[in-house]
C-alpha cells in the first residue's frame, strides 16, 4: 500500500474520493464531516491524503489544522485495518512534523468499523460528541430584533478573540485576516455584545462560535443575534444553514430545535495526545 500527502488534488483523484465517499456511506448508513466542496479545498492548513492498494483507492482523509496544537481528522475507510494503521501512522507523523501536540479523529457513530477501531484504542479517548443541526426553513420562527450581524473591523479584533476564548481584559493574540473575513459583529449602543463565525461554501452557511459579551448575558440577546443572523442569510442566497452543538449543552439544542432547526447528523471526536520531541 502507498499513502500520499498532498495540499490539492487533481481532477480525477477528486472524482475517485467522491465516489469511495458516497459509497462508504452507503454501505455504513453514515456521513463523514466534510464540506460538499472538500475535494476542491486547497490551503496552507488542510492537507489530503490517499492510500492505494496497487492502483485502487481504499482509504481517504482530510486533514485541517486551523488550530495551532491540533488536527483535525476525518477518515473514509475500507473495511482494510492494515490500511487503516498505515493511515494513522502517517497521520502521526504529520501532526508531529507540523508542529501539533494533539489529533482529533471525527467520526459517526454509526460507522462501526472506525468507531470499534477506536474504542479498542487506549490512546485514543472519546473527548466529545456533537450534533450537526440543520434549519427548516418552513419551521423558522422570525423574531422582530434589532440587532443586524455587521461585518467584524480590525479594531475589534483583540476584544472578539477575548470573547472567543472567555478571557475579557486579558492579552490574547487578535484574530487573524482570515478568521476577521468570516467574522460578524452585533451591536448595542455601540457596544459590541455578541459575535459569530460563518463559514460559508458552495452550498451551505455554517454558523460558528455565538458568543455573547458576558456583560449583555441572561438577557435573551444570544437568541435574538442568532435569529436576526439567520434571517440575514436567509435573504443573501438559497443554501442550506447549520450549527452544530455539544449533545451535553441541552439548553442551546432545545433553543435551536424550537428556533426551527432540526438534527441531521451526529459526530463522535476521539482524541490522541502526541508527545512533544
């Protein structure tokens, strides 16, 4: 077996991964978390990678590290554990030459083979699981709120990322150019009050990390923000709008559900902590 590490793929290799994709999922009854344009990403932080059985492809995976200590990980597997170890272990030694002290493996759980695999791992540890949640549009609850997402300026770079990581007053790095881009603000008395990330691709708009300013709290602005943002990007372009949530924060899901969004996908994070050479 040869495996490959690349940044871009070429136009039949995309095909190829396409197609073991759809048919993965259809033998597993699963989804993998992957963009709908992912064989077409190409960047300084993702890599692809393709592992060959002579002149067949069995395995894929797509590799981000966005984050400075981690990777992020979501694998498309033959029923082959050969394949499999060989994968993980290039996997491995491309986290350490970037530099990352941490793998996140993503996976559904209704993907038996990875799911056992990893179970059977004592280095690997089930960190979390989430939902992916996506809005019916017919179900949307419009509310009358005040507060329009604006695009996020530089000069309110450092206090957004103080938000992001929950560390108002402290000195934190800024958001970087590309982050800033996706980022939207809400103002109150030109105040900033909430944030959010939204990452948007050929056919869906994703919204990340709402956050509301711990002085604005307890006083249902989150869900006003949230909702003004959804109405925004429901007049922008026909696309399929998501977030996604941690299955253990009830209060946000049951928010989001009654908002008009309903869950479509359910994602298992597994978590390999490297040692530093």
């Amino acid at each position: 077996m040869k495996v490959f590490i690349t940044r871009q793929l070429q136009p039949d290799a995309k095909q190829t991964v396409r197609e073991l994709k759809e048919q993965i999922e259809q033998q597993r009854h699963c989804q993998f978390k992957l963009a709908p344009d992912f064989a077409e990403q190409t960047n300084d932080q993702i890599r692809h990678v393709l592992c060959f059985k002579e002149e067949t492809l069995i395995a894929y995976a797509f590799l981000s590290f966005y984050d400075e200590s981690e990777l992020e990980v979501t694998m498309i597997v033959h029923e082959n554990l050969a394949c499999l170890q060989q994968l993980l272990d290039e996997i491995m030694r491309f986290a350490q030459t970037i530099g990352r002290t941490t793998i996140l493996y993503i996976t559904d759980p209704r993907d038996l083979f990875l799911k056992n695999y990893f179970e059977s791992k004592k280095e690997l540890n089930k960190q979390f699981t989430e939902y992916r949640l996506i809005l019916q549009p017919n179900k949307f609850k419009q509310l009358d709120s005040p507060y329009r997402p604006q695009k996020a300026t530089l000069k309110e770079s450092s206090l957004i990322a103080q938000l992001q990581l929950g560390e108002i007053g402290a000195t934190v790095p800024p958001l970087s150019s590309e982050d800033l881009e996706k980022t939207v603000v809400f103002h109150k008395e030109n105040q900033l009050i909430a944030c959010a990330r939204i990452e948007e691709d050929l056919s869906s708009y994703g919204i990340y990390g709402l956050v509301v300013a711990p002085d604005f709290r307890g006083q249902g602005l989150g869900k006003l923000c949230l909702n003004r943002l959804i109405q925004e990007l429901l007049i922008k372009e026909e696309k399929e709008i998501y977030l996604e949530v941690d299955e253990t924060n009830q209060i946000a899901y049951d928010l989001y559900v009654n908002m008009g969004f309903e869950k479509k996908s359910t994602f298992d994070y597994y978590v390999c902590q490297l040692t530093k050479y």
